[in-house]
C-alpha cells in the first residue's frame, strides 16, 4: 500500500484520527479509549479493537505483548509513527527499550496496583511508606480499603517493582519504597 493512501486512509476516518493520535506511547485498548473518547465521545471498546486489528495489518502498529490474555499494550511502528507525523505534524517518539513491557501491562490493567505504584513514584520527598500511609495519600483520588493496597503492594514486591526497606521503629509497619525498574515504570505511566 502507498504511504500517501495510507495517510488518506488514516485521516478518512475520525475514529482511525482519535486512535492514532492518542497512541503517544504504548497504551492498553482502555487507555486508548479514554484517550480517544475526549475527541469522539461515541467510540466504543469494539471499535478500538476493530482499528488496532486494521492497523496491524497495514503495518501502522503492534503490540508489545502478543502473548498476554489481557493488558495487551499497542503501539505504532516506524512506518506508522511517519504516517503520523505526515497526516498530522505530530512526531511521536519510539518506545523506550529499557522497560520490561510485561510488567508495565501487569501494572496498568489493574487499578489499584496502578494507583499504589503511582503513590509511591510521585512523592516528591521519594520517602519510604507504610501500607497506610499509602491508603491514606490515595484516599481522595482512589478510595480503597487496607486489603486491597497490602495485597498490590505485595505483588508490586514480588515483581520486583516496589521493595521493603525496613520497618517503622513504632509498630514494626513495613516500608516500602521503588526499585528502579519500578521509577522507570511510573515515569512511563506519566507521560502523555
């Protein structure tokens, strides 16, 4: 297929225009819905994947994780990153490699451990938290009870994305505090 139809094909459509220009990064087919209901309120989940299926086959984009059942991350290729920036003057970098994109999925298809990760790599004074002071910073923006951030903590942990660093001298509450694959993943989920 010709560049100059492709970028046609690309700007023909307004849910092909939302979708592309909300892939500015690696996103899951919500992501990119939330992305794209800003600009055409009416797209629906089916519709997402109906595109991205189209995309895959005109080269315009991939997923990162082709082997996960859920939280598969989408994201343009070279040629579809040019017909981007072509149709639209948009220039969008490539991924980065230093991410494990596996555990980025596993962190963004679920609320709450997206929300503890981000608690934790948005604090300014990067220090350590217990468990309830983690519940208690996300109280306003994302109300959970104390099971649920013990339990994302303790995956965060195994994943090797949030670690332990000791203990309150009060209570013996544990700390926790990010890996660096952890900061690199919420400087990820961070950007636009």
């Amino acid at each position: 297929m010709d560049k100059k139809e492709v970028v046609r094909w690309v700007k023909r459509g307004s849910q092909r225009r939302a979708i592309v220009m909300a892939l500015t990064k690696p996103k899951t087919s919500k992501e990119i819905l939330e992305d794209t209901k800003q600009v055409n309120p009416h797209i629906l989940l089916q519709d997402i994947w109906f595109n991205m299926s189209q995309f895959k086959q005109r080269g315009l984009a991939f997923c990162l994780n082709p082997d996960a059942i859920t939280g598969k991350l989408h994201f343009l290729t070279d040629f579809g990153r040019s017909i981007v920036e072509e149709a639209f003057g948009l220039k969008i970098e490539p991924f980065p490699v230093d991410i494990d994109w596996e555990l980025y999925s596993f962190v963004v298809r679920a609320t709450t451990r997206k929300a503890v990760l981000k608690e934790l790599g948005t604090r300014f004074d990067k220090k350590e938290e217990t468990t309830a002071e983690i519940r208690k910073n996300l109280k306003e923006r994302h109300p959970i009870g104390l099971n649920p951030t013990i339990r994302a903590l303790k995956e965060l942990t195994q994943h090797g994305l949030v670690k332990c660093v000791g203990v309150t001298e009060k209570g013996g509450h544990k700390l926790y505090l990010l890996t660096e694959q952890g900061e690199r993943i919420v400087g990820q989920m961070m950007k636009k």
